[in-house]
C-alpha cells in the first residue's frame, strides 16, 4: 500500500494537471502563432503540453515575468520544468496547420481543450467542422476535438487571378525608377515622399511605423533597435522583417551580434 501511494505521488509530480489557454494566431501566409497560457499545479516539477504541428521555430518559455524556462521536446511533446513559476507562457511558429485550395485555407487543429483562434483581418468563414463556442469578428473559441475552419482572405480571388499584379506592377516600377532618377540627379527622397509612398502599399501598422523608423535612422539600423524602438516582442519582429524582405521593401543583413535591416526603397 505504501509502494502503491509513493507511485501515485510520484505520478502526480511528474506529470501534473495544469490549467490551459491556448490560442492560436493565424498569418495570411499560412504561418500561425501557437500559444500556450498555463498555470501549474501545486509542487509540480515537469508540465507537458503538446506541439502541434511537425515543424517550429522559435519557441520561447517564459515565467509570469518574462524570465526564460527550461525544457526540451520529446516526439510531439514539450516538457516543461517550471521551478516556482505561477504561471507558464509558450509560444512558436508553425506552418504545419494551415492548407490551402484554390483561394480556400483550412485550418485544422487536434486539442483535448477549447481553443481560441485568430484569423486574418478581413477573412470570410466558408466552413466550421464544429459549432464554435464564441465568435467575435475574426476570433473563434472552439470546442475540444479534431476541428477545423475554413476561410478565404480578401482580395485572394483576386490576386490569384493576377490581375491586381498586372495593375500594381508599374506603380512599383515607377517608385523604383523614381528613386533612382532622384539619386541620379543627387536628390535625396524626402520623409513625406517616403510616407506617400509607403501609402500605396499594403502594409500593416507595424510594418509601415518600422520602415518609416529606418528611414529616418538613414535607411539602415540594427533588428533590435527597430523592435525597441517600435514596442513589439522579439519573435513578431522576427517575422515583420521576413515578410518586408519578401515584399522586397528590405534586405536582412547577418551580424556576428545581431542582425541589421536596410531598406531597399528611399533613405
């Protein structure tokens, strides 16, 4: 009996029941944010949550005060070891739940719990495999189970029958060339000329306040101090700067320290 009731201690130590949020935030590239909100029980040692997902990047485990936590990933599982933490945060990337169809994207997740997800600006629902539990606007609480959401974004018809490209395409070319007539002729762009034509982008908030940031740095500045200076977390910069380097608006330079961004229009 003694053997029997250490066992079950021991049990509930090592794995222990822990409160859970989880919330998923969906990119319109397909990318989503996983995050975890866990409160531990009572003189736990380990916390397991799973991973969704077979491929991630940059996970981050911190305490209620940002402090970082130990833990490592076993198969499709990530232990945590959360010492005298109240409360343990989880976050990472992956591109492993999103699928798309034509212009249809479906999400599809697995979890023993409800959870929140966070659609695009703007995307239309097409098809729930569950009722939801809550909608606001592009949030869905959904109910436990294997569920998936179907949506599309704005404009996706659109863009994948090209015909925006094909109007874009020379106003691109015409702020390049006007760049470089500008420089040829000793000019430098002006910060009102670099705002108008950021205005005909499709930029984010964040993106647009972190190019315009840059420009006035002389068009070239260290991913940190844009981050500071701009007031987001580390791993969202991280995927800001990839998505303006895609655009082509930047390029990511590698430093021995930390990386550099330089912008590719203006400065």
């Amino acid at each position: 009996m003694k053997n029997l009731l250490a066992f079950f201690t021991f049990s509930l130590l090592l794995f222990p029941v822990s409160a859970q949020l989880v919330s998923l935030t969906v990119y319109p590239d397909g990318y989503v944010k996983v995050e975890y909100e866990i409160t531990p029980s009572n003189y736990s040692t380990q916390v397991v949550v799973p991973i969704l997902g077979e491929h991630y990047e940059d996970i981050v485990v911190e305490d209620e005060n940002g402090n970082p936590l130990q833990f490592t990933v076993s198969n499709s599982s990530m232990i945590i070891y959360p010492g005298d933490a109240h409360l343990v945060e989880v976050t990472y990337y992956t591109p492993d739940l999103t699928s798309k169809k034509g212009v249809v994207w479906t999400l599809n997740v697995s979890l023993d719990s409800p959870f929140t997800v966070v659609l695009p600006k703007g995307s239309i629902i097409v098809d729930l495999s569950d009722i939801p539990l809550k909608i606001a606007g592009n949030t869905i609480e959904m109910p436990p189970g294997n569920q998936s959401i179907s949506y599309t974004l704005p404009h996706e018809e659109a863009k994948e029958n090209r015909w925006i490209y094909f109007l874009l395409a020379p106003v691109i070319l015409a702020i390049v060339m006007g760049l470089h007539l500008m420089k040829g002729r000793g000019k430098s762009i002006t910060r009102e000329e670099f705002e108008e034509m950021l205005n005909g982008l499709d930029l984010t908030d964040e993106e647009r306040r972190a190019l315009l940031y840059i420009f006035n740095r002389g068009g070239r500045c260290s991913q940190a101090e844009v981050r500071e200076a701009i007031g987001i977390p580390k791993t969202t910069a991280w995927r800001m700067f990839k998505r303006l380097e895609r655009k082509g608006l930047v390029t990511i330079l590698k430093g021995k320290k930390e990386n550099w961004v330089e912008l590719k229009l203006g400065g």
